[in-house]
C-alpha cells in the first residue's frame, strides 16, 4: 500500500489486516517500488497523485517489473482521466477517495480473482507448451521409426540384387578358370554382365530414390526445359511401354516457357508417375503424358495418366506417405509417391491425383513458373 498520507496508510493498513491480509506500506512511489522488488507482493494499492513519483509512474514501474502483480489506485473524484489512464495501463482497478471499506475490498476481491485466473492461465499455458513438446517428441520418435522402417527396407531391397549379383561374377570366375572362351560360353558370359548391370541399376535406381526422400542429395536449381525433360522421359520408359503393350498419347503444348528447377529431380517425378501408370495397366492401355500452363495459378502443369486399375477411395488418403504400396513384396516399396511429393514441396510446387477406380488415373504436376 502506497500513500503519501500517513493517515490513509494507517486506516487502509488496519482494515485490510483485520479482513486477513498480509500489508506493507511505504510512504512514497520509490520506497514502495523496492519493497515491491524486495518482497513481490501479489497486489499493489497506490496512491495516483504523490509528490515524487505518482501513483501512475508506479503502475507502469510495477508492470514492468512483473505483470502479475495486479495494482489498484487511488483517485480522487476528480480524477477521472488519471484513473482511465491507469486502467489503460493494466491497472486491475481504481477506488475514489475518501476510501469506503467495502469498494476496497470489492477491489481487492477483484484483483485477487485476476491474479489466480491469470495464474491458472500462465500454468494451463504452461500445460499446452509441455503437450506440445511430447507431441513434438512423439513426431521425432515416429521419424526415427520410419527411418528404421527405411533402413531395413533398403536391405531387404539391395540385399537381392546384390547375391544376384554375387553369384553371376562366381559363374563368371567359373568360365574363366574352366578354359579360354568359346562362343557358346562368351555368349553365357555376356549374359551374366547384362544381369550384372541391370541388378547394379537397380541398387543404384533404390538409393537415389532414397536419397531424394531423406533430402540428402541438395538440389542444384538450374532453368529447366519441359519439352526436352519429357522427351528424355519418353526414352527412358518407351521399352516399358512396349514391353506392357501400352500406347503412348501426348499432347505437350508448344513453346512452354523454361521453369527453374533440379532438372533431374523432375525427371525423377515424371518417370516415378510414369512407372506407376505401366503398373496399373498390366493389360496394356493408354498412358497420356500432357504439358501446359496453368494462367491463374501461374504455374506449368504435367499431367500423367493412364486408363488403368485407379486408386480405390480409401487408399487415396494415404499414397503420398512413404512406404505405403498396395504392390506385392518386392515389386514397390512405397517411394515413389512421397519422393514426387518431397520434389514438388522444394520447387514450391504440388502434386495433386484424380482417380476413378477401373476407369484410370490422372497425376498432376505444378511447377510455379516466373512472375
Ligand atoms: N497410376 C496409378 N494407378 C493406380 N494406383 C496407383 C497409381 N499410382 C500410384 N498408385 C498407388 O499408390 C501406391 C503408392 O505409390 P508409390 O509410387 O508411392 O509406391 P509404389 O509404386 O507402390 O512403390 P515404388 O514406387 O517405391 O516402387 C501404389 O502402391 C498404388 O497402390
Ligand atoms: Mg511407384
């Protein structure tokens, strides 16, 4: 309790002890603000007009000094425009003077009633802030599941090949120890190097795809052409199509401006929805390859898609999410998508898929194009 006047001080000291308060006076703003630094109370009555430093000069010193403390001040009838001032600043309350016994209290319930919800405000927050930590906990230690999850499916895949590979270069040694090179046995050989090469292919094809996913390998933005990006993609999977009986629509429109972009990240994504497109049509179909621009979203579009199986409706949720894949052990391993998804969230695109089960499927590229 802050006042110039001893009597005030007295009186006001004397009804508050009795109604069970714990008070200390001081006779001036800069006394009580070290008492108020010394000995936190949980509210602060003050008087607003004080030789020295007044009353509002104490609020915002007080305030500052710990905004829980509630302060009530004092005013006289006149001054009312000192007292909004000081509910401006946070004052949790004012009384006039001559002080009434039962404003003061009223008072001071409220303020008691600020402090204790502001109180289990700041412990509920602190409550939140806890849950959100555990949740931010939970989500590593999910990461840390699906890495585990990664690290054991990249053995499962590359252990394969690997043997594979292991026992074509012992059959190898084989011919060579067993004499020189007939045609017969060079035509064997050349038959172990070509399965060699395809299994070396594939390792390497599952390490990239991991490492786009884990973010490993940075990616290097350069200008991108769309027409020649797709035209390496038709190269690359026209044998699959052949060999699916699968033929190949296009309709890229011409003069597509360049985007900027990782050249080989895209191409990644095109052939990714390419690979799945074969897989859903096994008895042959249409795939369509189309590129354009999208005017309002300013954005160029790829689109892919074939007349396959479709997406039934309750896996669509879940096909961007690594690892998910409805194909048979060790024909997916649930990459694709989410390395097409993870490519488009860096180049500040979007991936987005319309299905229609037995009917097709359409996957759209977006890849923002210059302002
Ligand atoms: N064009 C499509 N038609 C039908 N289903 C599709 C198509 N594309 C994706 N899917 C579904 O989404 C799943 C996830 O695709 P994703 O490319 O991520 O993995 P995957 O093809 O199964 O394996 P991976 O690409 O790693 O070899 C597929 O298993 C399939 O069920
Ligand atoms: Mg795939």
């Amino acid at each position: 309790m802050i006042d110039d006047e001893a009597d005030i001080r007295e009186v006001v000291s004397i009804s508050l002890t009795d109604a069970g308060y714990r008070v200390a006076t001081a006779a001036d703003g800069r006394t009580g603000l070290l008492r108020v630094q010394s000995e936190p109370p949980q509210i602060v009555i003050t008087d607003i007009r004080m030789p020295g430093m007044d009353g509002i000069q104490v609020l915002d010193a007080v305030k500052k000094l710990n905004p829980d403390i509630e302060v009530i001040v004092i005013t006289a009838f006149a001054d009312l425009e000192l007292a909004v001032k000081a509910l401006q600043l946070d004052a949790s309350d004012f009384i006039t003077k001559p002080i009434s016994d039962s404003a003061l209290h009223l008072a001071l319930n409220r303020a008691k009633t600020r402090y204790t919800v502001r109180k289990q405000l700041k412990d509920y927050t602190r409550l939140l802030e806890k849950e959100k930590e555990d949740q931010a906990r939970i989500l590593h230690q999910d990461k840390m599941m699906s890495l585990g999850r990664l690290a054991a499916s990249v053995v499962h895949e590359i252990n394969n090949p690997l043997s594979g590979i292991l026992n074509y270069i012992r059959l190898m040694h084989r011919i060579l120890r067993s004499g020189p090179l007939g045609a017969e046995r060079q035509e064997k050989f050349q038959g172990y190097l070509d399965l060699v090469d395809k299994e070396l292919s594939r390792c390497t094809q599952i390490v990239s795809n991991l490492l786009t996913f884990s973010r490993k390998s940075p990616p290097a933005f350069e200008t991108v052409h769309i027409d020649d990006l797709l035209e390496r993609c038709i190269l690359l999977s026209r044998h699959r199509l052949q060999l699916q009986k699968i033929d190949l629509a296009t309709d890229i429109q011409p003069d597509l401006p360049p985007v900027t972009g990782d050249a080989n990240q895209l191409q990644q994504c095109v052939i990714n929805l390419i690979f799945n497109a074969v897989d859903a049509m096994p008895a042959g179909g249409t795939l369509t390859l189309a590129a354009g621009i999208d005017r309002g979203k300013n954005r160029l579009t790829i689109a892919v898609s074939d007349t396959g199986c479709g997406i039934e409706e309750k896996n669509l949720p879940h096909i961007f999410e690594p690892f998910f894949t409805t194909k048979q052990e060790g024909y997916g391993v649930g990459l694709g998508l989410s390395t097409v998804y993870g490519i488009m969230q860096r180049h500040q695109g979007a991936v987005t898929v319309d299905s229609r089960p037995a009917k097709g499927t359409t996957f759209r590229l977006e890849i923002p194009l210059e302002r």
